[in-house]
C-alpha cells in the first residue's frame, strides 16, 4: 500500500490570497479485519467474518442509529440532547494502533479491546484523514469520515484489563493515543465488508481558513 497520489482531484482557486487551499487526493488502502458488538451496550466489540453496512450502521451495534444523544465531546449542546448519528462506526489502522502500543510500552492494543468495527491498513497517519473523507469499499458500501474518534478513560481501562500489572494505562492511553485513536464515521451507501477488500480512500479538498 502507498500514501501517494493516485488520480489526483484538481483543487479549486483560492477566492483569498490568504486562504490555503490543499488539493484533494484518492489513496489505497485493505479492510483487515470487521467486528461488532456481541450485545447492545457493550464497549468491546468481537471478530466478524463480515458486516452488512446498513443506513444507520451495523444492525445490533451498540453505536447504531440515526440519532444518538450527546455527551461530553459535543459541549455546545446540553448533555443527553437528540442528534445526528454521526459515530456510527470505529474505524482503526494498524498502523496506529502499533504506534500506541509502543508508545505505551504493551506488545500489542488489539483493535476489539476499544471498540474498532472496522480495521485498515496501507494509510499513513489514517487517524489525520480529515471530515469529509470517504472509504469507497469495492462491493459497494461507503463511509464517510466525521473526525477523529478521541481517546478516553474507559478504552484506558479496557487495555488495562488486558494487560496484567499495569493499571497505569487506563490513564496512560488517552495521552499515548491522542490523535492516533482512529475515526468516527457513517454509512452513506450500505453494502457488504469483510477482510481483504479493497478501499479506495477519496480525500476531499481542504480549505484551511485564516484567522
């Protein structure tokens, strides 16, 4: 797999001389591994031979729906306001996840432990693919990244559980995994995924905005 540009998309003229305008680009990139939640509500999610995306998610998924109710990384709206489904999945590359374990100093984080649905490989920096992007999947289904998923407290203690005698990671991994916990996203066209497609990841023009 490659980071380089393949087909580039021609960016548009900058109305400003002060705005940066960073030509859009389609990457490569291979589904290794899907897994969902074996229960509502459970945070640690398990190997599936395959997911069927639907509108709304993954049916059975504990972040599946239209909506969802906001909570502490949406602090512009009152706890527990109806929203937007945006977090419908957690995708992850293994490239980020071995770049938190050796910065955590465990042999491995394993993608199910924090609650991944789907895992890539072949992107570098894949937890920096800004909001806009989407994942083409070659049976059809797309995703469309919303940003990217913060490390929290709770994915801490489920590593920790994991790891004998250090009880220090569930604090350690927020700060170790700060922009490389992968992205949230939402299926914009349902279809199937399972380990060894093929994805192309088409990333949109970014405007940067002056202050």
């Amino acid at each position: 797999m490659s980071d380089q540009p393949m087909l580039p998309i021609e960016a548009g003229t900058a109305p400003e001389p002060d705005i940066v305008v960073v030509p859009g680009r389609r990457l490569r990139a291979r589904l290794v591994a899907t897994f969902a939640t074996a229960e509502p509500g459970d945070f640690r999610t398990v190997a599936a031979e395959r997911l069927d995306l639907i509108h709304g998610g993954i049916a059975g998924d504990r972040h599946h729906g239209f909506t969802r109710h906001s909570g502490g990384r949406e602090p512009w709206f009152p706890r527990g306001t109806e929203i937007a489904n945006d977090r419908q999945l957690s995708i992850l590359s293994l490239e980020d996840l071995a770049e938190i374990a050796t910065r955590l100093d465990v042999p491995e984080v394993r993608p199910e432990w924090i609650g991944a649905n789907l895992v890539v490989e072949g992107i570098a920096r894949f937890s920096f693919l800004p909001k806009g992007t989407r994942l083409f999947f070659e049976d059809g289904a797309v995703v469309a990244l919303a940003g990217q998923n913060a490390p929290c407290k709770i994915a801490g203690r489920a590593i920790a559980a994991e790891v004998p005698d250090r009880p220090d990671l569930e604090l350690g991994f927020p700060k170790a995994a700060k922009r490389l916990r992968g992205v949230i996203g939402w299926v914009e066209r349902p279809g199937p995924v399972f380990p060894g497609q093929a994805v192309s990841v088409h990333v949109p023009e970014q405007w940067i905005y002056p202050a």
